[in-house]
C-alpha cells in the first residue's frame, strides 16, 4: 500500500477560500469564448447589446477583482478524496470546508454577499457568512484530493427540473417542453446539465456535476459524435437553440452555450431525468491538493477576454426618473431601450413581504411609493471608494404576487430580471405601468451607473433593505409596456420563426 499522505486542514481551508474568490469575479475561459463566439454570430441587436454588457462586466470584474454577479451564490463542493489521504482536522470535513467558505466570504478586499439562511421554513435567518455549503464527498483511489468549487447563483439554480419518466419516454421531447416554462430567470446562454438515471436525488447530483466540466460542444459537432450520448447532447444543442429564446430572453440564435449530460444505471421501472441551468454568472473552478500545501489558481491573461465593450446606446430614450409622469409612462414600447437617470427605491422579497404586512396592520410605511420607480437588488456590500458594490437585478417573477398591492401605492414603473408571470402583467396593463428589465449577469456595470446610495427604510433586512439609488444612464429595456405588451412572449416567437424560416442556426 502507498504512504500514507497527510493533507492539513489550513490547506485545505485556504485553497477552498483562494478558489471562491478567483470565481467571484474570474469567469471560466470556455464560457468566455463560448460566450464571445454567440456574440459575434447574434443577429437580434437586443440580444447582442445584452450579451455585449456581460462580457464588458466580465472584463470589468476581472481588472477590478468585484464580483460578477450580485448574488455571489450558493457554494457547492464536490471533493474527490484519494485513499491514502488523510484530513490533519479535529473537525469534521464539513467544518473544515465551511471554513473555507467563512474566509472567501468575507474577505474584506472582496466582501461577497451572504445570501444563505437558516431555518429555511421558518424564520429564514442569514447566517451573515454564506455557509453552510452543500457539500458532496467521494472516496476514490490515490493519494491526491481532487476538488470543483462551484458558486450558484439563485435565479439559475430556481430553475432546476425534475421528472420521473416512464423507461420509454423521450427526455429529447420532455427537455423541450420544459425549457420554455424556465423563462429567462436563469440568465441565458448558459449551459443546460442533464443528470439520468440512478435516483431521484443522484440524478440531481449528476445534472449539478455535469456543469462543472468544460464548454466543448462545438468541438463534438465538428469531429461529430460517436456515441448514444453525444448525439443526444447534440440533438438537445441544436433543438433548444432553434426555440429562439435567445440571450436574457429577448429572442435570438443562442440559448443555450453547451447542454452536458451524466449517467447512472437506475432501476428498471423508471428513468429519473433532472435538468439544472447554469447561468452568464458561470462560477466554477478545480484545483488538487497532494499534501504539499496549499493550491492557488493561477490569473488568466486579459488579453484572452474579447474584445467587446459596451457604452450607452446613443437611440436609446434618456428617462427622467425624478419627473416621471404616466403619460411618459404609457408612451414607451416594449422593446425600447431607455437609460434611466435620477433616483429610485429598490425593493425585494422580504421588504415586499414586510410592507404587505405593515399594510394588513394599518402601518405607515418608511417611503412614499408614489410616481416613483423601484428596482428589484440585493447589492454586494461597496468597498472603499464605491457607492454601492455589484448590483445587478434578481428574478422579477418572485414579486408577481406583491405587484398589485404595489402598483396601487402608486408605482409607475418596476425594474427587475427576466419575465413577469401572466398574472403579473395583466396587472401592469390594468393600472397602466411597465416593467422594465435590466441585464442579468452584468452587476458590476450596473453598479457603476448608481451614483449615490441610502439606506430609507427596513435597515435591518441588510441587502434586502429599501434602498434609494440615484443613477446616471441604467440601461434597461421595456420588457412589459402599459398595454401589456410581453417582450419576453413576442420576442422569441419571432426569433423562433426567423430560425426556422431563414435557417439561421445552419451550420452553427
């Protein structure tokens, strides 16, 4: 038998806490140029002007060491521990990992945004440092620790699917009916893991692990595939592709960036099939430890980045937030390009939440919503010299059921990610408002259009409060106009036409 070797927990600690910071604000090199090729083959500008703006964060984040995406993510680890290995630790792996977690956290070169609690049934308490981890272990032969550290962001992991099929179903046929329902929350393109077979929570398990693995469809398709499995991979690339949803949703040639598939043999009585999104905030990163300290990622070059930057669109319409009016209001389109200047309030789950309840006592409430704009973020706390750290939008649908409490306080417009439920936006065409959606993924360069920021109600939610920004030039884009007009409908019916009468994504 090998000697034995000794890995120490500080090692272990601190490679965890290196990693979480390289992917806090260092995408993966496959998703960039993966992502820097649909962007050079777009052909719907609002989806090309969409994937310009994640591409110029993702540059900005890189210089500046901020993170991607506001919602620096669940972390998920998935440790490959050699057999001759043995953990120098009176705690548990757990622990020792947590740890690891605890520092990258909360760094204070790079404060990353706490967003896991506690008693997820209950009281939801943040436990202020993002741990626990969700943690998977598994024993393999040799004498070296392999680990994949993954960060995943809300939106995306919300979208996770799961069927039970029948052993003669067509996952090809499941896959395609499910897609569309996911909407754009989880921030497309992006890759698609499917995990078959085994149980239902170890299909789970495979569909997470597949994502950790590199970007390299376009590779399979030109030596071709050889096996069941790449040509299932292939089939679900080109399929989901031609559904036309496009980059944030807003219709386009790319949807999906690679689709990765894991197996298991599962009982022969079902076939448990999981789909799992991983969105334009991709963050994952490998390292091995073999007992000889601790492994530190090495910097990409930045000149591996393409080279696309992104400035205000000069025919977007400047909107005046601070005199806003419903007729201006009820004059936009959906589709139009704004660029709001002027202050907002911001708002999410749990102040929405807590002014539903205020309301049900008779409360008064700590703003005054009326003819004012609010803007769904939970931003990452600033470091020196910023006036707020990333603050990019969360999912917009998670406040479909406060919306119309909202709108009657007076609300004219809504800023948030993706779509709105139907619900939603009959509600906006009933009071004659609009949603307004800002780029997923694009947080850092949000941020760097708010020019000032206070705390004006619910300080003790922390991200969560009731923020009033003022900002200069925010890009968004009508999403649902007065009438309720969906662009998230329209658009990739459109799109979906186009490709299939035009034959767009021939050769691709």
């Amino acid at each position: 038998m090998s000697e034995m070797v000794t890995i120490r927990e500080e090692d272990l600690i601190e490679s965890v806490a290196d990693a979480l910071q390289y992917i806090s604000y260092f995408h993966p090199m496959d998703f960039i140029r993966a992502l820097g090729g649909a962007w050079e083959r777009e052909a719907n500008p609002a989806a090309k002007d969409a994937m310009a703006q994640v591409l110029a964060n993702s540059r900005m984040c890189a210089e500046g060491h901020r993170p991607i995406c506001q919602d620096t993510g669940i972390v998920n680890v998935f440790l490959k521990w050699g057999q001759n290995c043995r953990l120098e630790s009176a705690r548990s792996m757990q622990e020792v990992v947590d740890e690891g977690v605890r520092r990258a956290y909360n760094n204070p070169e790079n404060k990353l945004r706490a967003s896991i609690v506690a008693d997820p049934a209950f009281t939801r308490r943040n436990t202020r440092d993002n741990t626990p981890c969700v943690l998977n272990v598994e024993f393999v032969p040799g004498n070296t620790v392999s680990v994949d550290v993954a960060a995943k962001g809300g939106g995306s992991e919300n979208k996770s699917k799961f069927k039970m099929m029948n052993p003669s179903d067509s996952i090809v046929d499941w896959v395609l009916e499910t897609i569309p329902t996911m909407g754009a929350g989880w921030c497309p393109p992006g890759q698609i893991g499917i995990g078959i077979g085994g149980t239902a929570e170890k299909s789970l398990l495979l569909a997470k692990e597949s994502l950790m693995e590199e970007i390299d469809i376009h590779e399979l398709k030109a030596r071709g595939p050889q096996t069941d499995t790449e040509k299932l991979r292939v089939e679900l690339y080109d399929k989901i592709n031609a559904l036309g949803i496009g980059a944030q949703g807003l219709g386009g040639l790319t949807t999906v960036l690679d689709v990765k598939i894991k197996e298991w043999p599962c009982h022969a009585a079902g076939k448990p099939v999981a789909m799992i999104p991983n969105c334009s905030a991709t963050r994952h990163a490998h390292f091995t430890l073999d007992g000889s300290g601790p492994s530190f990622l090495e910097t990409p070059n930045l000149d591996d980045w393409p080279k696309v930057t992104w400035a205000p669109d000069k025919a977007a319409r400047r909107v005046d937030l601070d005199h806003l009016t419903p007729e201006e209001v009820q004059s936009w389109k959906h589709g139009d390009r704004l660029l709001l200047n002027g202050a907002m309030l911001t708002g999410r789950d749990a102040a929405h939440k807590r002014i539903q309840d205020m309301l049900a006592k008779g409360e008064e409430l700590p703003v005054d919503f009326r003819g004012r704009a609010i803007y769904y973020v939970g931003p990452v706390d600033p470091i020196m010299g910023e006036v707020v750290g990333p603050a990019g939008p969360t999912t917009a649908t998670r406040m479909d059921k406060f919306t119309d409490m909202m709108l009657d306080l007076g609300l004219l417009a809504m800023i948030g990610k993706a779509e709105r439920g139907q619900g939603a936006t009959q509600v906006i065409a009933k009071h004659k408002v609009a949603y307004l959606m800002a780029v997923g993924g694009a947080a850092y360069l949000v941020a760097r259009a708010i020019k000032q920021s206070k705390v004006v109600g619910f300080e003790d939610l922390g991200m969560e409060a009731i923020y009033e920004f003022t900002v200069k030039d925010m890009p968004v884009t009508v999403a649902v106009d007065s009438a309720g007009n969906n662009v998230h409908q329209l658009a990739p019916l459109e799109w979906k036409e186009r490709i299939a009468r035009e034959g767009l994504l021939e050769g691709v």
